[in-house]
C-alpha cells in the first residue's frame, strides 16, 4: 500500500515523500483495519514537516493528523464498528496512508449518508470549536460568541455549531468582499477589523461574553475590547504569527480572563472523541461545511503540498478507485 512519509524536516514540498509499505496485518482484538478514504493536508501538517510543531517523530514516519476512511475489517471483541462503516480516524492517528490499524473504540462513526470529504475536516476544525464554545464561558441561550479569522473552515464550523446550540454570532474578517460570503453561511454580525471599534450601534445590548482569537496582533486586542466584563478570550491559533496586543486596562477593569488552547494537549485530546460524538447527535454533520480548494490523488502530492503551502485547502485522496 502506500503511505505519505517525512524523510526530511524543512519545506514541506521537499520534506515528504510518497512510499510503498506493508500493508497491516488482520486486525488484533479490539482493533481495526481502516482503508482511509480522504485526509486533510493541515496547518498542523506543515508545521511537523517544519520542525515547530510539539510532536517531532523520528524519520521516516506517516503523517496526517484527521481523517474519514471505511472499516475493511475487525478483530475479535470488536462490537463498536463493523465493516462498511464510515468513520473518523482518532486524532493524530497518522492518517497518511491507504490501511491504518487502530483501536476500534477509538472510531467515531459517522452517518451512512455523510460526506467523507467534508468529514475528513471535522476532528480538528470543528471539535475545535465545539470545545471553545463549550469549555471556557458559563454561556446562555442569546449570548454572543464574537471571533476573527470568520473566512475560515474553522470560523464556518462556530457559526453553525453556536446556532445550533442557541448562541449569537459576531464574525471578524479582514476585507469588505468577505462580509456577504460569511453571513450568506451563518454568521449573524460581520465586520472588518476596521469597523469592529465602531459598530455599537449594530451589537448594542448583545452580552458578549466569548472572544475565539486566531490571529493574534492587534486583532486579539480589537476582540478584547468588544468583550462584555467578565468576558472569556480564548486563542487557538496565530496567523499572523504577531503577539497578542490587548490593553492591561480591558484584563483589569472589564475583569476580563484569557486562556490558550491546543488540541494537542493530553486532556484534550480525551475529549476530542466526544466532541465529535456530541457533534454527531445534534445532527450537525451535513451542514459542516467548510471550504476546500481541491480533493488531489495521491499522485499528486508535490502539487497539493505547493498548493497546501501557499494556503490553499487541499483534502488527499488516499483510496484507490477499486477501494470500497
């Protein structure tokens, strides 16, 4: 079968390699075999191959933090999936290659209608935001949620998911052109960064009480200012790869609580799978959508690495066509 490996830490369009290894064995009891079917090429990806990501396997070794495959097979013991079924991969579970053997508890399946491409996309963008919606402000039903980098899959993914759960929206994009597209998918209130410092007269009387912060710069500082007292800012991210600028006045007077998170933490990665889970039950998995420039083969994969480099969103295509 064939697997996509690091052979050499640097740029990612050189550092990676497109192998042949051994496919798996039959699976172990409580384990189970995968034919991965599509596969993200992340942030999180790029920054392994870069050497500033906190996991820094020896090479040569699969990559891959996400993705959605169909079971193949089961080993004994196994009653949680069965073969044919669509699941998501555990995160982190090196998702890179054509079989992966995995914990079959560790499975999440997915609806029998669902879209793997897009499902490919759900462990990491939007059990990150069902986790920061859920974990870090004792929030209300008509409470508002206001985040930058709102173009994202990822700003998609808390715009449908704060819907649902009841909770308003407040997008912040960079452009003017960006604000139809982000409302047109969910987001209540948009606004440039710009106008951000200017818009009490559209969100007045709205609690804000979460900020999710991705970019970092002045940005993190505009989302501080904008948030009710007792607000909760939580970043995730660092586009700009800036420092965050918020005032000492907005943490001390509005009393304000800032907080980090990585999925990559031990005790979060534990509550990835329920996240997903939760996603699941609340019958969110068809309107997930985020937007993907191409879906490429594994044949492919200097160009997708270029593209995926230059920031576009690339989904590999792993399975062969004569795979289920």
């Amino acid at each position: 079968m064939k697997a996509v490996r690091l052979i050499a830490y640097g740029d990612p369009r050189q550092g990676v390699r497109l192998d042949d290894i051994d496919a798996p064995p039959a699976p172990g009891p409580g384990e189970a075999v995968v034919a991965v079917q599509y596969a993200p090429i992340n942030v999180s990806d790029l920054m392994v191959v870069r050497d500033i990501y906190p996991w820094k396997p020896a090479l040569p070794e699969i990559l891959g933090n996400e993705g959605a495959g169909i079971v193949q097979a089961v080993g004994a013991n196994v009653t949680a999936v069965r073969p044919g079924d669509k699941v998501l991969l555990p995160f982190m579970a090196r998702t890179w290659r054509q079989l992966a053997t995995v914990a079959a508890d560790e499975l999440v399946v997915l609806p029998a209608d669902a879209d793997l491409v897009q499902a490919s996309m759900l462990t990491i963008n939007a059990a990150t935001a069902y986790l920061l919606i859920t974990s870090f402000a004792d929030l209300a039903p008509g409470d508002a949620i206001l985040y930058n980098a709102a173009t994202s899959g990822f700003g998609q993914c808390v715009a449908t998911i704060a819907r649902r759960l009841g909770y308003r929206t407040i997008g912040v994009v960079r452009r003017e052109e960006d604000k139809q597209p982000v409302h047109e998918r969910g987001c209540e209130h948009v606004f440039t960064e710009q106008e951000l410092g200017t818009s009490d007269h559209a969100i007045a009387g709205l609690n804000i009480r979460l900020a999710l912060e991705g970019v970092g710069g002045a940005s993190a500082g505009k989302l501080a200012a904008r948030l009710s007292d007792h607000g909760v800012l939580v970043a995730y991210a660092a586009a700009s790869k800036k420092s965050m600028e918020i005032s000492a006045q907005h943490v001390i007077f509005k009393r304000l609580q800032i907080h980090g998170f990585f999925e990559g933490h031990p005790e979060r990665m534990a509550q990835v799978r329920p996240a997903l889970q939760a996603l699941i039950d609340l019958g969110l998995v068809a309107h997930l959508q985020q937007p993907v420039h191409a879906v490429r083969p594994l044949d492919e994969l200097v160009a997708a690495m270029a593209e995926a480099c230059d920031g576009k969103k690339i989904i590999l295509k792993l399975a062969d066509d004569e795979q289920p």
